[in-house]
C-alpha cells in the first residue's frame, strides 16, 4: 500500500520528475521501471500533484512516487530540455545535477557532423539535457558567491560528485562549461 507523504516535493517540470525517478532505483537496485502517469489532487483545497507508479520489473514490488505541481507550468523552448525555473531544485541537489549533465554530456560523439537526422536528434537532446542540468547547478549559487557551497549536497551521489572535484562547483567554471554546451547546441543542426 503506498504511504501517503504529508507535503510532496516540487517537481518543477516531468522531465525532472523523470530525473529524480531514474537515479532512485528500488530496494533491489533496478532503476527502469514502466511508469503511468496521473495528476492527482493533493489536499481538500484543490492542490495538483503527479504520480508516478509501476511495478518493479525485477522483483515485482509496487513504485510509487507523488510529487507537487509548480503553480505555473514550465514548458522548454521546442526541441530543448527544461527541467527547472531558476530556483534550487527540492528534488535533486547540485552535485547530482552535475553528474546528470556529465551523462549526457559524455553520450555525445566528438563529431557529430556526419550523423543521420536522427542521430543529429539525440545528440541535440543529449547536449540540451546536459546544457539544462548545468542550469540546475548554477541555481544553488548563493547571490554573490564565488562556488557552489558544500553544504548545498544533501545526498551520497552529490557529495561523492563534490569530494572528487570541489573545484566544478566554481561559477566561473559552471558558466564556462553550461555555455559551451549552449554552443554546442546552436551549433548542431
């Protein structure tokens, strides 16, 4: 029976939902998982909320994760990914959006100038998504501060991210490397 969580967080768009869900596998260690999708009301004064539900494919044990709804949806330019709205995520902390970026980043060939149109798609969705999450990074900055601060990591994969190189955490070096994927992306056709 699904335990019923007194406030859900925020997931500001599907796509972080989806995000927070494939880095949260179940207690047998699989992450996929098939997943329906519903809007649900969250309390009697009419508050909206998603769920995410399925069975494990591995052992068979129910998912079910219940998020909040922003007020305002947030919908990405066509063909990017836009997973927040400028402020620092509730679902994942900065360190794990690094390493979202990371994966993506790395998905994508050197050269993608001979691909189909269809590999072309996926390196434009991958460099979008990697462009997307270092947004997410930027946003736990503090208003005048020079790098993201330690205590911004509240998970085992954010802090692991952070201990091995601290020195990503730089805006300067956050803004270079978000950039550069924005490049990236301007530049794919």
């Amino acid at each position: 029976m699904p335990t019923a969580h007194p406030r859900p967080p925020l997931a500001r768009t599907s796509d972080e939902a989806h995000v927070y869900l494939d880095l949260h596998p179940c207690v047998c260690g699989e992450r996929e998982f098939p997943r329906s999708t519903a809007i649900v009301q969250l309390d009697d004064a009419g508050a909206l909320g998603s769920r995410y539900d399925g069975l494990c494919p591995a052992c068979g044990r129910y998912r079910e994760y219940v998020f909040r709804l922003p007020a305002d949806l947030l919908l990405p330019p066509p063909g990017e990914v836009r997973y927040g709205d400028g402020a620092p995520s509730e679902l994942l902390d900065p360190g794990e959006w690094l390493w979202v970026a990371d994966r993506h980043a790395g998905s994508v060939p050197a050269d993608a100038s001979g691909l189909d149109p269809a590999a072309q798609r996926q390196v434009r969705a991958a460099i979008s998504a990697a462009a997307a999450a270092m947004d997410e990074v930027l946003a736990f900055l503090p208003d005048g501060a020079d790098a993201v601060p330690a205590e911004a990591m509240r998970t085992d994969l954010g802090r692991l991210v952070y201990d091995d190189e601290p020195y990503r955490f730089d805006r300067d070096r956050l803004e270079v490397v978000r950039d550069t994927y924005r490049d990236l992306l301007a530049a794919v056709s």
